[in-house]
C-alpha cells in the first residue's frame, strides 16, 4: 500500500482510533521533529503555531466543513508525493479505503465507487462497506443501509479495508 504524505479524504472514525499512519484535521499542532514528514509538505502552506522556537505546526481545522458523520483525515506517513505537489491528483493508497469520500465533478462514478446521494444499498451485498459505516446515514441496518448524502461526492464501496490506527 503507498501512501502519499499531506493527502487529505474524509472517513467514518468507527471506533474511535482513527487509521494508521493519519491524523483527523481538527487544527491540532504536532511536533515538527516527530511530523517531520508531514511537516515537510504541509509547513509552508500550513500555520505555524505561536512559540518563538518554531518546533510545532498545526494541521488545518477541517471539521466544519466535514459532513456529519465523516471526519477529515490527513496521511502523515509513508510515501512523498510526486513532485513538484499535484495536490489534486495523488491518492492515498494506490487503491482507495473502502468508505473513503472524496469530491469528484465526474457525471458518472469510477468502478468501486458510489454517488454520494443517499441511496439505500443492499447490506449483504455491501458487507465491507456497512461494516465500516453501519447504518449511520439510514436503512434498517439488517437488509439494507444508506450512503451518506453530499453533493458532488462519491464514498469508496470497493477498495482497501482500512487499518486502526
């Protein structure tokens, strides 16, 4: 699995450990010694903390702006990315997370993707997915169960089967 450090996605924190190797962007300030990665390709778009000796950063403060029931993430450790930064076209793995959201202005949906648009999905044909995001957005949670509605988005029902972080 590659990860593209600074990478940015939206995910359901299932049990509230989050996914290995990233951090929710909640505006929380790291050590730029134990970041260094992320620091690296985030520090000079991202905001410096106050002290005078410049040994932390902060990651933006996404949560806002974040669909309920999803939280953003950001990859903090694994590969660079291609340079120099094309921001919008590297991924975080070389597949996506099964229930990953991400923004698209494509008419129809990738193969293993799905318009984020509330549509009831069959639970036994879907089992990864509803593992991941339950019935959090509706459905009987037995027969069937609901995508998360957001416009100009698409959730991952195929892909990797995300690690605890």
């Amino acid at each position: 699995m590659t990860h593209y450090i600074g990478d940015v996605f939206l995910w359901k924190n299932w049990n509230g450990s989050g996914i290995q190797d990233c951090v929710q962007c909640d505006g929380s300030s790291y050590s730029i010694e134990d970041f260094s990665g992320l620091y690296s390709v985030l520090g000079y778009q991202g905001s410096l903390t106050d002290d005078s000796t410049a040994t932390t950063f902060a990651v933006p403060d996404l949560t806002s702006s974040a669909p309920a029931g999803l939280t953003p993430y950001i990859v903090y450790n694994g590969t660079y990315p291609p340079s120099p930064y094309n921001f919008p076209y590297y991924r975080v793995v070389s597949g996506p997370y099964v229930g990953e959201v991400d923004y698209t202005t494509a008419t129809y949906p990738d193969s293993g993707w799905a318009f984020c648009d509330g549509s009831l999905v069959n639970t036994s044909q879907n089992t990864a997915l509803f593992s991941v995001i339950g019935n959090s957005f509706g459905g009987n949670g037995t027969k069937n169960f609901a995508l998360p509605t957001i416009k100009g988005a698409v959730i991952a029902i195929a892909g990797y089967y995300p690690q605890p972080g």
